[in-house]
C-alpha cells in the first residue's frame, strides 16, 4: 500500500522534474551561452501555457495547441531576443535582472488585456487520457508518463545536439571563448538568436504540457521560474547535465516532501502539530536542499567548467 | 646558511590536462630579489597565486617565516608579511589614490568592524598613507580618483598598496607590464632602493630589469623550474639558452 | 566639519526634508488624508530601499530576496500583536514567550528576528557570487513565502489582520499624522547612521568588496565576514521598515515577501541611484508616486513601468538623484 502510494509519487516528482528540465536546460543554455539571466523565461512558460489553451478552446485539439504553441513561443521568445535582451548581453547582470523583470510585468499586463484574468483551463488530450498500470494494480495516468517520456527525448536530443552536431560545437565554443568564435566568422548574432529560441521554445513546451495539470493564469510561469533557479544552482549554472541532474532532485524531494513529511512526522508528533511542521519543512524542503548543496559544492554538483 | 624566508616545495597546479605549476620548489631568503623568469605560460603567475594564497594548490607544501602556511587564507598570509601586487593593475578605480593606500594600511591596523568615525579624516590611517605616497613619488596625485591616473602611475599606486601592508616579502606579478622606457627605469630603481628593506619574489619580462636588479633567478619552462642560480649563472647555463632563449641546435 | 554650501545637492535636500515635514499640515488643508497614509508608505519603502543600497549599492551584492526581511520583520510584528490580543503564549519551551503590541518590545524583535534570518541566508548565499548569488536570494526569499504561507496558525495564504497599530507611552500611533512622523524621523535616523556607516572603516572595506573582493583578500581583509555583516544590517534596516509597513497597514500576508516586492525594492535603489545615501528615498518616492499616476489613467499600468523599467536600465543607469545631483557635485 504504502510502495504503490510512494511509486505514485515518486513517478509524479519525476514528472515535475521534466519539466523544470525543461525550463532549466534553455536558461542554463542561455547563461551559459550568452552569460545572460533571464527572468522573463517564466513568461515564455506562460504564453506556451497560453497559446496552447487558446487553440484548443477554438478547435478541442490539445495537439494542435502544442503545434502552434511551440512554434509560437518561439517567436515570441526571438522577437524579446531582438527587441530587448540582445541589447543587454554586455551589461552586468544586475541590469539583465532589472530589464528582464520590467519584460515579466509587461507579459503578465499583456496577458491580463489579452486573455482576462480567469484562468483558462485544458483538458488531457482523448489519446493519453486514460491510465496505464505500471505493476499490477498501480493505475497510473498515461499523460504524465507521456510528459516523463518527452523529457527524455527532448534531453537526448539536447545531448547529441550539443555533443554531435555543428552547432553544438559552436555553443559549447562561444561558452569558454565568444570572441573567438566571433573571430572565426560565425555570425554570432543569428547563433545568440537561435539558442534564445531554441530555450523559448522548451519553455513553451513545458508550458503547453503543464496546462492541463495546473490551472493556466497570469502568473503562473514565476514559481516554475523560481523553481527553475533552485534547479539550475543545484545542478550547476551553464551544465545541461547539472540542469537534469538538479530537476529530476527537486522535483522528487518536492513531490516525496509533500506527500510523506507529515506523515512521517506523526511518528513522534502530535497529528495537528505534525501536519503543521511537516507540511512548512515540505514547502521548504528544496530550499534546504540547496542550502545544503551550495554549503558542500557552492558551483553545483555538475559544474560547467573546471 | 640560514632558513630561507620563503620556502616552496613540489607546487603544483593542473587546470585540467594544462600542468601550470609542476613540482616547483623555490626559495627566497631575508633580504633578497628573487625573480622567476620564463616563457609565456610557463606558469609564473600561478606560482604567484599559489604563494599568495590565491589559488589553491593541488599538491606541494609552503613555508613562510618558518610557518607552514600551506593551507592558510589568502587574508591571513597578508598579515604574517605576504603581500602581492598584480599584473593586471588592480587599484580601486573610484577611490582616491589616497583611498587606496590608505585602505591597505586600514588593513593591518586591527580589524575594521568601526562603524563609526570617518576613516577618511583618520590621522592613523592618513599619516602613513601620505609617507608612502611621498615614498613612490605619487604625493601630488593623493586627491585624483585612481581612475584618472595614467598607466604607469597606477603601477606605482599599485606597487605602493603592496608597501602599505608593511610586508617582509613582497610578491610582485610584473611590476613594469605596459610600461614605457622611462617609467620602467623609475620603476627599476625604485625596487633597487627597497633591496635590504623587504624580500622580493619578482615575476618579470623585461630581462633588463631582470638581470639588473635580481640576487638570484630561477627559470621556469611549463610549471617546472629548469635552472636557479645567480644571474651570471643563469646567462650562461646551456639548459637555459636552450629552452627559454631558443638557442642551441 | 559641516559646510553649508548652497550646493546643488544641499538645495534638492533641503526642499525634500520640508517638504516631508510639511506633508500633513498640507494634506490636512486640503483634506486630503490619504496622502498622509500614501506618504507613509513611501517612506516606509524608502527605509528597505536605503537599507537595500547598503548591500546593493555600496557592498555590490546583487539581492533578488530583500523581501524576506521587510516580511519577516512585518510578521513578527503580527504575530507577537495577535498572541498580545489573545493573551496566549507564543512559545512555551524552552522559554515562555508573550505575544506584546508594545513599539519599544515589539519592533527591537523584528528587526533582530530578521537580523538572524539574514545571518543565515546570508550566511549562505555569500559563498557564492555573481549570478548564482541573485538566484538564490530570490530562492530563499520565495522559501520564506511558502514558510509563511504554510503557517495555517497565522492566516496562511490569507495572512494576518492586527486590532490596531502598536503603541508606544503616550503617543497614538493610530493617528495617521503621528504614525507618519515617527516613520520620517525613523527614515532619517537610519539614513544617518548608514551616512556614518558607509563612511566609517567599516565602509571603506565594503566598498572595497565591491570593486575588487580579491584585492581586498590580498591585502588582508577576511571579506566574507564583513561582506556577511553588512548582510545582516541590511536585513535589520529591511526588518525594521516591515515592522512600520505591518503597522500602516495594520495588516500582514505572505504576499509582503513575494518575488514582487523583492524585484520593487530593487527597482528603486536604481531608478533613484544605487550607491548614494538619498537616492533610494528618490527613488522610492518616484516609483510609487508613477503607480499611483499610471493607474488613475490606466489599470494597465504594470504595460507601461516595465518598460520603462527597461528605458531606465537601458539608458539611465545612474537613476535620478544619481544623475542630477550626485554627477554635478563630484565634477563641480
């Protein structure tokens, strides 16, 4: 009872996980890269969020709201590249932080006029929306396995990509030395603009993915963003490995926390008192997760370089 | 012969598979210019870092004064008497010339938690802050912000930080780097007339300045010391001319 | 030595502090109250802000949590204020501890509970810099959102009302007027002692960190630990003004910490200019006076502060007192 309770959560921390992956491998590809913080990486979540649920209110198809939102968000996500950010590769990141923020307030004010401020809701897709028992007697909903599935082959892809091809070769260059690559006639530019969109477009698809399990509303890309954060300083800034590594940890100390600290604490605590502690440790329990990671390895566990 | 003030054994530092440091022992005693010599990358600034302080050393042990120091702070080396000057200038741009050296005094005159009195109107830390500046020749540039000062003039300021912790040995990563012909020599006298004040381990290019004001050099080729000996040595050891200078067959 | 020059920067001073001392006899002639209140909370912002420069502007941390502070120090304002009511004890072991709606109890303890959560984090973060540093101070203040919002004791999500404001002897803080004097006379004795602060030793080695950490290790400065005090002054200051927010409002709730407010604080140390001792207070005043202008027109008006968020990065990144006044004095 109790094993088939913590596969289920262990497979839903799991499932987190991917998609702060998500989230994590464009930020950590765009600071690595570009030595750029990004805080509007949370709105690009919000409008795949976005996007999706709005093309499957007009046609009832999750999937054509995930086709139109990746590539949509990409756009967007190239269009910010242009307009603001490509500006701001040079500044400190005190300036990257504070622009970036004033982009957050923008999208979320935008999305406001343009949506309304009721949340949007999507449903599971017909195809994955039923169960699949795992082990004999252990349901477990196919969209959420469906979810664990593409991160892997989105980290796949992003492993042979940097590993194998062309430009992989020149993102991980221009990571140790821009100037070069610039030197060597790669038109940094366009390169800067495609990895930018390259990282708009995993956040859309998280974000696309996230709707129909989280209520699709202004906001909600800051906590994946923030989130996203403790992923990428656990993991290591700049390390696509750091980025899974750190996701796959917090999303199932967040998931296991929540569903298993009270409990756990009933053992030598009263049940209110228990419920009470547990449940505050469990909000914080990535927190000190970090906490203790940066105390023993304060580069992350799977530094980029050196 | 008496113990050395400094003494180094079997530094080494690898970034990756670059070996900077390899097995580098090195002395300097009381009283001596000791300068390291070498090639481009040879690894003379990582030795720097290492005996400083800065960077921490995947293998070897140091002693100063007699003390293992080994695994000691960067801080706490400064206040046995080690103090370093860089070769990329790094003076406080926005604090005065004053400022800055008045700060590397504040630096050995007890702790800083004061909260209160002004520093900048501190006969303590103004009094001897002006002497040195008198010292290196920048007295009349006391009140410019040190990012008005020219090249060479930062140098100076730089070097005379380094003077201000009152140090015993004074670790110099290229005093002269970008310097022109004039300043180089006012630089080259002014470390000659410190000669007998305070030990110098001297990283340097220009070789004029090397063979002039040098006790002992010892040369570096890919983290390893190759030669150590006078410089009359030095010039005319074959394994020298041979890997430094380029020459033999 | 005082030297009163009719300078530039003596003059914008001197007609901000009357101006400050005059606001309520004006808003009361006008019978505009509200103004007393909205004035409060400027001064009140103010009071974080400064204390955020201290890190920020002088010490060249880059703090994305300041928040957690200015939070915390309004919660423990509400919570020794709600067992106060109820008489209840708000610790039993290993020490009894009363709730209180004392001033002279009450707010010296939030400014020392958030001196401690700011040893901590601090504690914390200071091992690491740069970006990583920004990250994990808005990590740690999103942590103390959830903390509070977790406290299902204290409202929870829907946070905490007080009955009324503290008090302190005979003086009513529940009047506007008083409670906005004792905030401006608050604003100006800490931006004394932070004038003293960052003039004293003390603030040469912080601005030293800032410019170049290494070289002050060089030269002997252990700097963590000073860097880490000014950490935890800041976070007092931060305390101290959340205590003041927790009593204008008379009112606490998580979303004091929210990333939000954070980035807010920021936002003003800058648009006023970051590392000046008045620039904050400007900056406060100019922010929040904009959101009230923008959203008489406009309750869109988050469409057009973030971009001009993003002109101010862009293009004027010595904020407003810092170009108009700090600039002439220094070249004049």
């Amino acid at each position: 009872m109790y094993f088939l309770l913590f596969l289920q959560q262990f497979l839903n921390g799991l499932q987190a996980g991917v998609m702060l992956f998500l989230m994590a491998a464009g930020l950590t590809l765009v600071f690595g890269i570009m030595d750029l913080i990004n805080l509007a990486h949370g709105s690009l979540f919000m409008v795949g969020a976005y996007l999706c649920a709005t093309v499957f209110q007009q046609t009832g198809s999750f999937f054509l709201g995930l086709a139109v939102a990746l590539p949509g968000t990409a756009l967007v996500g190239i269009a910010v590249e242009i307009i603001t950010l490509r500006t701001l590769y040079t500044r400190d990141h005190l300036d990257q932080v504070l622009a970036t923020f004033g982009l957050i307030l923008f999208f979320n004010e935008l999305t406001k006029i343009v949506w309304g401020p009721r949340a949007l809701f999507l449903d599971v897709p017909e195809l994955l929306s039923g169960t699949v028992e795992i082990i004999p007697g252990a349901p477990y909903p196919t969209f959420r396995l469906a979810i664990i599935g593409v991160g892997i082959l989105v980290a796949i892809f992003l492993y042979l990509t940097v590993t194998r091809t062309r430009v992989g070769m020149l993102i991980r260059a221009s990571a140790t030395n821009r100037e070069m690559v610039g030197a060597l006639g790669v038109n940094v530019k366009l390169l800067y603009t495609l990895v930018f969109g390259l990282g708009a477009l995993l956040a859309g698809l998280a974000g696309a993915m996230a709707g129909p399990l989280i209520a699709v509303e202004v906001g909600m890309g800051e906590d994946v963003l923030i989130l996203t954060f403790v992923v990428i300083v656990i993991g290591g800034i700049g390390s696509i490995r750091g980025a899974l590594v750190g996701a796959i940890l917090v999303g199932l100390i967040d998931n296991l926390g929540r569903a298993f600290l009270p409990a756990l604490f009933k053992v030598f605590l009263d049940p209110a008192t228990a419920d009470g502690v547990g449940s505050s440790l469990a909000s914080m329990a990535i927190y000190i997760l970090m906490a203790l990671v940066l105390a023993w390895k304060p580069r992350g566990l799977v530094p980029a370089y050196g | 012969m008496a113990e050395p003030l400094l003494k180094a054994r079997g530094l080494s530092k690898a970034y990756g598979a670059l070996r900077a440091t390899d097995e580098l022992s090195l002395d300097v005693s009381h009283d001596e210019i000791h300068a390291v010599i070498g090639p481009n990358g040879a690894g003379k600034t990582t030795a720097v870092g290492q005996l400083s302080g800065e960077l921490e050393s995947d293998a070897g042990t140091i002693y100063f004064a007699g003390q293992d120091i080994t695994g000691l702070a960067m801080y706490k080396r400064a206040h046995l008497g080690l103090a370093r000057s860089y070769q990329i200038t790094s003076v406080f741009l926005q604090f005065t010339t004053e400022d800055n050296v008045a700060i590397a005094i504040q630096a050995h005159d007890g702790h800083s938690f004061r909260f209160w009195r002004a520093a900048r109107t501190d006969p303590k830390l103004r009094g001897p802050a002006r002497e040195i500046l008198e010292q290196v020749g920048l007295a009349d540039r006391a009140d410019v912000p040190a990012a008005n000062l020219s090249h060479g003039e930062q140098r100076q300021l730089e070097l005379a930080m380094a003077l201000a912790t009152r140090p015993s040995l004074l670790l110099l990563d290229e005093p002269t780097a970008g310097m022109g012909q004039e300043d180089s020599s006012h630089m080259v006298n002014f470390l000659r007339n410190l000669k007998g004040q305070v030990a110098i381990l001297l990283v340097e290019h220009d070789m004029d300045a090397v063979f002039a004001l040098a006790d002992r050099i010892t040369v570096l080729v890919y983290g390893k010391a190759i030669a150590t000996g006078t410089p009359e040595r030095i010039r005319s050891d074959p394994a020298v001319r041979q890997a430094y200078l380029g020459e033999g067959d | 030595m005082v030297r009163l020059k009719l300078t530039l920067k003596t003059c914008v001073l001197l007609t901000g502090l009357v101006f400050l001392l005059v606001l309520p006899l004006i808003a009361s002639a006008l019978e505009e109250q509200f103004y007393i209140g909205m004035f409060s909370r400027i001064l009140i912002y103010a009071l974080a802000a400064v204390s955020l420069d201290l890190i920020l502007g002088y010490g060249g941390m880059v703090s994305f949590g300041h928040a957690a502070f200015f939070g915390t120090g309004a919660y423990v304002v509400g919570i020794l204020a709600f067992h106060g009511v109820e008489n209840s004890a708000l610790l039993h072991w290993p020490l009894t501890l009363l709730g209180t709606e004392n001033v002279l109890l009450s707010w010296p303890v939030a400014v020392l509970v958030s001196a401690v959560l700011a040893a901590v984090i601090g504690a914390i973060s200071l091992r690491t810099s740069g970006v990583y540093f920004i990250m994990i101070t808005l990590a740690f203040a999103q942590m103390m959102y959830f903390f509070f919002i977790s406290l299902e004791k204290y409202g929870g999500d829907d946070g905490l009302s007080l009955l009324q404001r503290n008090s302190v002897g005979g003086i009513d803080l529940g009047d506007d007027t008083n409670f906005y004097y004792l905030c401006l006379a608050l604003l100006i004795g800490f931006l004394f002692l932070c004038h003293r602060l960052v003039n004293s030793r003390f603030g040469m080695v912080i601005q030293g960190c800032k410019e170049n950490e290494r070289r002050m290790g060089a030269l002997g400065f252990p700097t963590y630990r000073y860097k880490l005090l000014c950490f935890v002054i800041a976070g007092a200051g931060a305390g101290l003004s959340g205590a003041l927010m927790a009593n204008l409002a008379e009112f606490v709730s998580p979303s004091l910490m929210h990333w939000r407010i954070s980035g807010e604080i920021l936002v003003m140390v800058i648009l006023g200019g970051m590392g000046t001792l008045f620039g904050p207070v400007f900056g406060a005043a100019g922010l929040l006076l904009l959101e009230e202008f923008l959203s008489i027109y406009t309750e869109h008006w988050m469409l057009f502060l973030g971009p001009a968020m993003i002109l101010v990065v862009l293009f004027a990144r010595r904020g407003l007192y810092g170009s108009f006044v700090e600039k002439r004095e220094k070249n004049g």
